[in-house]
C-alpha cells in the first residue's frame, strides 16, 4: 500500500456514496496510511463533516490489514455496517481485485437466547414474566420472532420489548455455557454471529467489549493489526464504567434464587447463601436510611462502612462455598443440566467476585455508595497505564473525534488514553519498557479541521449579564431569558442542561411562557431513550427539546429544526462525583491543580460536543447560547472557548434576537 492507491481507492469510495472531496478528509486518509505502514499511533481530531469514517476505513481497507473499529454509541455502529461499509466495499472489491468481509461484533447478552428461551425450569428471570400479564404477552412476541427462520436474534433488530422480558431471554457472559456444549450451539444466534465477525477483515464493535479485554487481558474479541478508536474522547470514561464493579441487593437475591432452583446444590449451602442475601438487603436498606437522615454523608468511601462489612463478607463466604462446590461437580453429561449450571454458576461467581474486591480495597481504587439505587459501587482511579500496557504496546491505535483538543493541544486526552506525551517519555521506568513494542510515546497528533465556516455559518452568544450558577440550580434569570431566545428563533431550540434539576424546572418555565406559541416543548424523562425523542424535534421545525448530558453527544439534526442550542451552564463534573473528585484529589496532592487537570479538560471536551450540535451541514445557519457568564468572567474560560467551533462571538442579546427572528421568517416564509 502507498499513499497513490489509498488517495485513489478513497476517490472510488467518495463516489460510491455519491459524496465530494474534502481536503480534511483527504489529510486525514494519508495520515491513517501513514500510521498504518510505519505502525505508530494516531491521534487526529476531524470536525463535524469530515467525513472521518470513510478517512479510517479506505487505508484500512486498502492496506488488508484485520483492523477493530470500537465506537462508544450504537448510532456510529450502526452507520459503519449499514450505511457506509455496504456502500463502498464493493466498489473497493473491483478497484482492489480481492472480497472484503465485514461484520459487527456484540457481547452474547444483545442476542437472544434459545437454550434459555427454551429451558422447561423457569429461572428467577422468567418467574417474573409469569406474574405480570402484560410482560408475558411481551414475551411470547419475542419469542415468535426468535423463532421466525432467519433472524439475527440481535436486540437491536428485535421487537422492543420490556428490559426484564430481556433479561428472560438472554445471558451474560459469564452465564453462557458456550456453543460447543449448548443443545441449540448449532443454531445459537451469539456463535453465529460471532463466527462471521471472527474472520471479517474489518470488525465493528464497541468501546466496552474492548475496554473489557484489554484491562482484564483475557481475548473477547478478534485478533486484529489495527484497532480504530472512533468517539475516542469516550474511551476512558466508557473503559471506567465497563470496569466498575457494583453490588446490590436484588442482584444477590437474583444469584440467591437461581441457586435454589439449581436442584444439584445442597440445602445447607443454598440457606446459608440465601440467609446472607437477606442481611445485606436489610443492611442495604438501612444504612440508605442513615443517608437520608444526614446530609453530610459522603457517597464516596475511604472504607467499607462497618454496618456494611460484616454482611458483605458473609455474601462473599456463602458465595465462594457455592462456587467450590460447582467447580467440584465435572460429572455432568446433561447439557441442559449444564447449562443451568453454567447460570447459577456465572450469577454466583458475579456476586463472589465483587464482594472480595469491596473486602479487599486498595490504593488506586474509588469506593462509593449511591443512596438513590442502593448500590455500592468500586472503580480504577486510573485506566491509563493498563490502556498504555495491554493495547497502544501491543497493536498500532487510531484513535479519533471531532473533539480530542482542550484550549487547542491533545495533551489532556492523550494521557487520559494512555499515549506516553512531553517529558512521560524520560521517566519511564525500563520495566515499562518492553522490547519489541510498540511504543506508546510514538504517536503522531493532527488537526485536520471541518469543512463547515463556522464564524460566517453561526453565531456564539455569550452574555455576561446573567448570574453565575450556584447550588440552587438554574437562575430564575436564565430561564427567563432561554424563554426570550427561544421565541426569537420560533422554538427550533436543543437545550442542554447538566443536570435532571434544570430540565425539570426549564420545563415548567417553559410551559408558562410559551404557552399561547405554537411551540412544542419536548422533554426529556430518566430513562427515556434518545433516538425517539430526537426524530420527534427533526420532525416538528418549531419544537423544542430539553435534555441533559444523554443529549450532548450524537444528535444530528441538520436544517432548520435545530437553529439554537442553548446551554443552561459549563458542565463541570458534580462535585460529589465520586471518580472525578478523586482524581481531582490524587493531581492536587502530587503538587498540580485537578481543576486544571481533571474538571476543566472534562467540561471543555463536554462543552465542545454539546455546542456541536448546530452547525451539521454546509445549509445550517444558527445561535449557540452559553447561559453561564463564568466562561467570560473567569480566566479559565479561554481554554474552554479554544476549544470549541470558531463560531462569531457576542455578548449583546439585541444582536442574537434579532439574528434568531431574521433566520425564522426566512424559514417561515
């Protein structure tokens, strides 16, 4: 492969979707071609209408080399294996004389399963289903569907149903006893599907399955010479949740109930196990009791809570007691039986396993309670060194994102991934050092642009008159005025807010001021999906949808549905946010600033996803609103500004108004 065939085959694949040149897209295809021959790491930011996708996969393509595309959002996913490799891979196959083979790659708990759709022993799971008429109707649709000949058994291809009629009919990981001894191996959707992926020249999966690999180094996915780390500014956030352990009580009782319908394990080991789940649910409960009663509580935990310990330890015993005696029983034949097994097993050894973690907590890790949801949770301080170790040593990385620069550098994101920048490279130790890896210090870091005029295309209003924001949630202030700007532009209006509080009390607002306008408020609820509520705004041209951080990333609503996006404040991580203050804590007693290091590079990468919301096209015209006067009344607020589109800047509302009134009436006329 040269850099002549890879600007050719990119030309036959931009034909192949009926697209034009882009010279950012251009730069960017040589530099993936470049990374790839020379086998160094890439960083590269490419700005909305890039054409990024196409700029990854051609060299990646042309050069035949197994490559892991991990995106964070089933959106990009379903971009990449519906849309755009569909399109231009056989027009690639005649330019390059050769088949290419593509597929996607999803953990066994997106399919369903027939071995449990099937099982005569209705678990804990299924029980369910059985009490409530209208989950069970659910069932017996996913059920005829699983059944139709032909299908993919793949969730997002299913009817949509309740998650716990789901959770009846699919497994974990851990609970799957594997192909080779399922009675329905032969027909298993997971195993079908994996095998076409396993031996694809490009796969596309998602963050968390690779994160899961990686810093577990245990093979889930694929081999591969090339990973691609698409919506790479997610990595470390998704690679910390995938890690995070977590313990509650139904999930005990769950573990607790499949082991006493597990007819092999004896009564003693059952009772004791289920006498075990019962204190800590009781434990659970109170001390959520203790946390509401005092305020002061802290989520975040230097201990486990000595009214917690003791039941966490005794799940943790009874559990283990189980799981011996389950390794113990090899005599097995029954593949039903052993697949039963393979359930109680892996919901056992989910709860054995977490419960030792929170007894034996250690430096480097963050520990924390969530009253809401009882939970106790266990996270990595750090992601970066097993990242740095387990992935950029072993196989050349692309990571890119239309954001991964804060206040104009990548530094900030590249340490987050784990890439060795500045003066890192003379402190490695020679442990770190291994022969014959790939060095993670040898990553080559571009900027190619977007192709969009932002400061003639939109305007960014940044008034200085509001009040800052506090802890009483969103000034009455600033709802008053988000109601002006909004009835300037007609509703046409995405606003973001940073937290449940200020969608709520912007909805009421809202609902009084613009109530004699036809203006449509949509509203985002917890729990809601994002896809439904955003084709409800790209439908209606004068709606308005209020949501928070689900909404900040990924919609796509070019035209004149989205001509404001208006931001209610910086999205600063929560100050009780248990992981962030902690690494906040680590920088600041090593000698540095965590609001430097941590909280500022999060709301910047933040704030430019969510003021990237408006200009989608070369058409769009618009506003992008930033109620919160920090970001010009403080120092720190040009790095935040640096790292955002060069939108044409005003602190005068006249002027927006104005602006926002013109732009409807050219949309109404």
């Amino acid at each position: 492969m040269d850099l002549t065939q890879v600007r050719k085959a990119l030309e036959i694949a931009v034909g192949a979707i009926e697209g034009s040149p882009r010279e950012g897209q251009i730069e960017m295809a040589e530099a993936v071609a470049n990374s790839i021959i020379e086998e160094h790491h890439l960083m590269v930011q490419a700005g909305t209408g890039t054409g990024k996708s196409l700029a990854y996969l051609v060299p990646a393509i042309t050069s035949g080399k197994r490559t892991l595309i991990a995106t964070a959002t089933l959106a990009l996913q379903r971009q990449l294996v519906e849309r755009d490799l569909p399109k231009i891979v056989p027009a690639l196959e005649r330019a390059l004389g050769r088949q290419i083979s593509y597929g996607i790659y999803k953990g066994v708990g997106n399919y369903v399963c027939l071995q449990k759709l099937n099982s005569e022993e209705p678990d804990p799971d299924s029980e369910l289903l059985l009490e409530i008429s209208s989950l069970g109707k659910e069932a017996q649709r996913l059920r005829a569907w699983a059944e139709t000949p032909g299908v993919s058994g793949d969730r997002d291809e299913a009817p949509e149903v309740d998650r716990r009629v789901w959770a009846a009919s699919s497994v974990s990981g851990r609970e799957c006893v594997g192909a080779d001894i399922c009675n329905f191996g032969a027909k298993c959707f997971a195993a079908n599907a994996k095998a076409k992926a396993i031996n694809s020249d490009i796969v596309v999966t998602n963050h968390t399955l690779l994160a899961l690999e990686v810093v577990e180094s245990h093979p889930i996915l694929p081999e591969r010479d090339l990973i691609v780390l698409d919506e790479a500014h997610e990595f470390m956030d998704r690679t910390t949740q995938a890690v995070t352990e977590e313990l509650t009580a139904p999930r005990v009782s769950r573990a607790a109930a499949m082991a006493r319908k597990y007819k092999a394990l004896s009564n003693k080991l059952v009772d004791a196990f289920t006498h075990a789940s019962d204190d800590f649910s009781d434990a659970m409960d109170a001390y959520a009791e203790v946390f509401r009663s005092d305020a002061e509580l802290n989520r975040k935990l230097d201990t486990l809570p000595e009214e917690l310990e003791t039941p966490v330890r005794r799940v943790r015993e009874t559990a283990q007691a189980i799981m011996q005696f389950l390794q113990a029983d090899d005599e097995i034949i029954d593949t039903t039986e052993l697949a039963e097994r393979a359930r109680v097993k892996g919901a056992v050894n989910e709860v054995n396993v977490t419960a030792a973690k929170l007894l034996k907590l250690g430096k480097g890790q963050v520990l924390w309670y969530e009253p809401t949801f009882k939970t106790l949770y266990l996270a990595p301080l750090s992601v970066s060194n097993v990242l740095r170790k387990n992935m950029l040593r072993q196989t050349p990385v692309i990571a890119t994102s239309a954001t991964l620069t804060v206040g104009g550098g990548f530094d900030a994101m590249a340490k987050q991934i784990g890439f060795i920048t500045g003066n890192e490279a003379d402190t490695e130790s020679a442990e770190d050092q291994e022969a014959d890896s790939i060095d993670p210090a040898n990553v080559q870091m571009l900027d190619v642009g977007s192709p969009f005029d932002f400061a003639q295309q939109g305007m960014l209003y940044l008034p200085k008159h509001l009040p800052e924001p506090g802890r009483d949630g969103v000034a009455q202030e600033v709802l008053e005025h988000l109601g002006e700007l909004i009835d300037a532009a007609g509703g046409r209006t995405l606003a973001l807010f940073s937290s449940w509080r200020g969608v709520e009390a912007a909805d009421a607002h809202l609902r009084k001021v613009l109530s004699e306008l036809p203006i449509r408020i949509i509203t985002q609820k917890r729990g809601d999906a994002v896809a439904p509520l955003v084709e409800k705004f790209a439908s209606d041209e004068t709606s308005v949808l209020l949501g928070t951080m689900t909404l900040w990333q990924g919609v796509d609503v070019p035209g004149a549905a989205c001509t404001l996006v208006a931001i209610d404040r910086i999205p600063f991580p929560r100050p009780d946010d248990p992981v962030m203050s902690a690494r906040s804590a680590e920088v600041d007693a090593a000698g540095g600033s965590g609001f430097m290091s941590v909280s500022l590079p999060r709301a910047a990468l933040l704030l430019a996803q969510g003021t990237g919301r408006l200009i989608r096209s070369t058409e769009d015209r618009g506003v992008v609103a930033i109620l919160d006067s920090r970001i010009v009344n403080k120092r720190y607020g040009s790095v935040l500004l640096n790292s955002i589109p060069p939108l044409w800047r005003t602190s005068d509302p006249l002027i927006i108004k104005e602006s926002l009134k013109r732009l409807a009436a050219t949309y109404e006329s």
